[in-house]
C-alpha cells in the first residue's frame, strides 16, 4: 500500500476544472516528483493532500486512511508537513523560534536545535527571520516542516528562487533527509535537472490531468510530456523501419 494515495480527485474553481480525475501516489521513502506547466494543477494538488481545499470528487488517503474529512489542522498530526511556494514564516520570529513552531505542531520528537544545526542554520538561530537571505529563508520553513516529525513532506517549489551552487546543495540536503529521517517526499518544480537527479518517480499533470509517470527517464522520453513543456514540432519521429 502507499503511503499517500491521490485518487480520481476533481477540483474546480467554478467553470475552471483544475483537477480532472487525477490520480497518483508516492510509497514509503521515495522521492516523487510531481511537475508540468504552469497551470497544470500542482499546487492545487498540495493544497487538496493538506486539506486546504475540499476535492469536489475523489479521495486521498494516508497511510490508508482518508484525508478528506481531516480538518488542516489534523493533517500535520496526522504526520504531513509541507513548504511553500512564497516563503511563509514569522518573520519577526527568530529562526529557532521559527522551527519550534513546527516542533510545536505536533510535537515532535527531534529538538529544535538539533533541527535547526542539521539544516546548517546554527551560526543564524539567534537572528530574526526578517533581513535573511532567501536561500536562508527556505531553509527555515524546511527545518521547521522536519520538527514536526512527519512522513510525508511535501515540498512546494523548494529550488524555486535558488542559485546553482544552492540547488546543488539542496538536493544533497534532501537526498539526507530522506534517509536520515525516514521520510516520504513529494515535490513540485519547475528546475527539471534538480527533479530529475533526485525523484524515484516523477508524476506529470497538464492542464490538471496526469498525463505521464514513471522514472525520470521514462517522463523525459514520454512524447505527451515532450508536447506539454516543448510542444509538437520536438517530438522525435519514429525511425523508418
């Protein structure tokens, strides 16, 4: 069984269908990519696992059981944790205090501190989030998500915002964390070689329908995924037999 199962979900925005009967999952420990356009649905798809929105069809479930009926606050104790597109922190709160919250949430078992020194944010515990750069930032919401003690973390846009030398960074960073803390992570982004380096699997939505999964290699080379990003003047023609 998955651990987190998306199921024939449907979500519309009145005559805007932003998800259209999507399905995907993400098993235990893996790394998910779940990628497209803009516009295809990503983003609505977190916001359907974290309850934020109510899916108009369809179900999601945890660990087997369903988060449909879940309040959002129930979601973070049921163990998911996610990050966010546009950072979102106290910004007047310190970056220790800032990571506790999330350790509050659900009261995990890993202290703040230690959180917070994993992430390589020692030497700026003390310093109020306002004023920090954003590569510092997104560091923050990550070792806040990670002091809640979740199973699944969902990352939104992690790389988005980020240099070369701080994507790299990045995805050793979550390759650890994957193992260190025996975590399931899903993420949506949009730089395809940090997607395509770390992700078991990657999920593909267009226009809020799934139009491809598999491994990295598979996606890339899939002809709808091809038309999707670069159009149909770039699918390669079938070798004459």
């Amino acid at each position: 069984m998955a651990l987190l199962s998306v199921a024939d979900v449907t979500q519309r925005f009145g005559g805007i269908v932003a998800l259209d009967g999507v399905s995907f999952d993400a098993d235990e420990s893996e790394v998910v990519g779940l990628i497209g356009p803009n516009g295809a649905g990503k983003t609505t798809a977190f916001n359907v696992i974290t309850r934020l929105y109510t899916p108009d069809e369809g179900e999601v479930l945890f660990d087997g059981e369903s988060l449909v009926g879940s309040p959002p606050h129930r979601v973070i104790q049921r163990g998911i944790a996610r990050t966010f597109q546009n950072v979102e922190l106290f910004r007047s709160l310190t970056v220790l205090d800032n990571v506790r919250v999330g350790a509050h949430a659900r009261r995990g078992d890993r202290d703040a501190r230690d959180v917070v020194e994993y992430v390589g944010l020692a030497d700026v515990a003390g310093r109020p989030a306002h004023g920090l750069p954003f590569g510092t930032l997104k560091r923050v919401e990550l070792a806040r998500a990670l002091a809640s003690g979740p199973r699944l973390l969902l990352l939104d846009e992690p790389a988005g915002g980020l240099n070369h030398e701080e994507v790299d960074e990045l995805a050793g960073l979550i390759r650890r964390i994957r193992k260190d803390f025996d975590l399931t992570v899903l993420l949506v982004e949009h730089h395809m070689a940090f997607v395509m380096g770390i992700a078991d699997r990657v999920h593909v939505l267009d226009f809020g329908r799934l139009i491809a999964s598999g491994t990295p290699g598979e996606v890339q080379r899939d002809p709808a995924v091809i038309v999707a990003y670069l159009g149909a003047e770039h699918v390669p023609e079938e070798p004459v037999a």
